[in-house]
C-alpha cells in the first residue's frame, strides 16, 4: 500500500509527515483491497484540511475531508472516518455476498393443474 502525503498550499514538517504515515500505516487491517491512500493537506483561515483519498481495488475510491484546528486532531479524525467507511464497505460486500440462495427454488403445483 503506497502511501502520499502532500501539502497545498503549505509546508509540512517531518513530524507531521511521520505521524500521518504511523496512524494510517494500520488502516489496511480494516479492508485488504486498499491499493493506495492519497493524503492531502490544506490550510484555510484558520482551520487544517484533511482530504484523504482511499484508492480500494474492484471497489473504487472513499474520499474523506476533515477540517480541525490542530494537525493531530484532523489527522485523528481522518483516521477514525476512514476506518468506519472501510468496514461499511466491508459489511455491504459481505451482506451482498450472503444474499445469495443456496437452496433450489421448486415450483410449487396447483390443485387445478394437478386434477388436469
């Protein structure tokens, strides 16, 4: 899983680059089909934006967005959303799976017809 973290607009230091790395180095334990994860940091006014962009294989993209005061909170929360759509997208997988019917459909025959 190929990781890229970036900064528009705004320089990002070694210690934000590191702990980004650290807290969604582990996000792959949720769902295994992640190819890529796209980490792209913006600063507004006030606020850091977080815009995160899980590249998942046959299943296509989960795009998060957070914006928060600190660099560790919105890297937090980021985290803590990707982890919640990446086991949704796990469970409707698994539920689609499921609905399958293994049992053989019968036809069921009338009286009506069975008198003819």
């Amino acid at each position: 899983m190929d990781i890229n973290i970036t900064g528009r607009h705004l320089e990002l230091k070694n210690g934000v680059k590191e702990l980004t790395r650290e807290k969604f180095g582990n996000i792959d334990r949720f769902f295994h089909g992640i190819s890529s994860v796209d980490i792209v940091f913006k600063q507004d006014d006030r606020k850091i934006h977080c815009e995160v962009i899980l590249h998942v294989n046959k299943h296509g993209t989960i795009v998060v967005d957070v914006a928060r005061d600190d660099f560790g909170e919105a890297i937090d929360i980021a985290v803590d959303k990707c982890e919640r759509q990446l086991r949704r997208l796990k469970e409707k997988i698994k539920d689609h799976r499921g609905s399958r019917s293994t049992t053989p459909v019968t036809a069921e025959v009338s009286e009506t017809e069975e008198e003819e």
